[in-house]
C-alpha cells in the first residue's frame, strides 16, 4: 500500500528555523497536507499544496514540494514555544482516502 | 461553530462490554471517516463512508462496525471491546478542500 514517511522527533530553540520533512511513495498523490495536533486535541489543518506546485508560503510556515523525488518539507520561521506539537504530512490522489505519516514532534525551547 | 462533534470525549470500558461512538458534522460534507490513533503509529483508518448510504473497510476495521445513519452522522460500534483496542479515535468529514477532525474519543478497554 502507499505510504507516508517522517522523522519522529525534531528539537529547536526558539527564534530558529525548523524544518519537518516527508517522503511519500504514491506517484498518483495529487494533494498533500500538512495537519498539527496540540496535546489532547484533534488535527488541525495547517496548510497544502498541490502537486503541480513547488511551493506555496503562508505567513511563517513555507511548503516545498519536490515531486520527482516524493519529497515534501514544512519550513516553520521564528518557532515558538506555542508551535511545539505533533506534525502530520499526509496524502492523497483524490480518488482515495488520506494517508497519513506516523507524525514528528516538534519541541521547541526556551 | 461549525465542524465535527464527537461523543463521549473519554470513556472507559470492561473487555467485552459493547459501545457506540458518535459522530455529527454540520458541513454538508458527503464523506465521513473513522481513524484510530495509537502512539507511535499516526492514525490508521478504521472505516469510511464516500457519502450516506455506503460504507467501506479501511486498514483496521477488524473488531468494529459503523453505520451512516444520515448525511450528517456517522457511528462506530465495538460490540465486544477489546484491550487492544484502548485508543484515541477520530472521526473526520470531508469536501474536496479537505479534512476536518473531531477533537477525539479517548477510550481505555481494561
């Protein structure tokens, strides 16, 4: 079946940069999103690209999609200690459910 | 607020007791989902329901049943509850612009 790779853990100060990384195996997977889970909570919809794009920026978070090589990254400007949570890349082809990574937890400190 | 309500928020139960979850989105969606979080595994799709009337098997749905009672709500049954399947479980609708969760049930099987 398809699947969706990630980091599990990523550790940054604040004020830095941090970047989440997947990779993706489906050739067919025409949406990619990137959802943030706060502890006890649900996913939140952070952002998505689509596949005939390479990047898309929106405020502090920038998506770089590198499709010949089923690459996606989540470029996070400025982390704050509020951006500490768990990220989740996941995918679909639009004809079949979304697909999720195993998520990377973000912490970020002081 | 519109979105995706799911109840009970926790619950614990005794192996083979039986329960249902529930779940109602106001957003028109016509596709409904049950995924089930566990850690260190992302969240793996139980059951869906491409729009009312139909449901189908995702990658987990050994030990559970659903029914789309409307366009609105979508139930998961475990009729004989098992420790294997202490979990967090969200319930998820969609539109071609994507996913919207539920805040999740925490269920704990002893």
């Amino acid at each position: 079946g398809e699947d969706v790779e990630q980091s599990l853990f990523l550790s940054v100060r604040e004020g830095d940069s941090s970047v989440i990384n997947c990779t993706y195996t489906d050739s067919s997977s025409t949406y990619l999103y990137w959802y943030k889970q706060e502890p006890g909570a649900g996913l939140q919809l952070l952002t998505y690209i689509f596949s005939n794009m390479d990047m898309k920026q929106d405020q502090r978070l920038t998506v770089l999609l590198n499709k010949k090589d089923k690459h996606l990254s989540l470029r996070i400007a400025d982390t704050q200690t509020g951006d500490s949570a768990i990220y989740f890349c996941a995918e679909t082809s639009g004809y079949s459910t979304l697909t999720f990574g195993k998520g990377t937890m973000l912490l970020v400190s002081p | 607020n519109a979105g995706v309500t799911q109840t009970p928020k926790f619950q614990v139960l005794k192996t083979g007791q039986s329960m249902t979850l529930q779940c109602a989105q106001d957003m028109n969606h016509n596709s409904m989902y049950w995924y089930r979080q566990d850690p260190g595994m992302g969240l793996r799709l139980i059951y869906y329901s491409a729009s009312e009337g139909t449901t189908d098997k995702g990658e987990v749905p050994n030990g559970y049943n659903v029914s789309r009672l409307n366009k609105r709500e979508f139930s998961l049954r475990l009729e004989s509850a098992a420790p294997s399947q202490t979990s967090v479980y969200f319930c998820a609708s969609s539109d071609a612009y994507g996913y919207t969760f539920g805040s999740g049930t925490r269920l704990t099987v002893v």
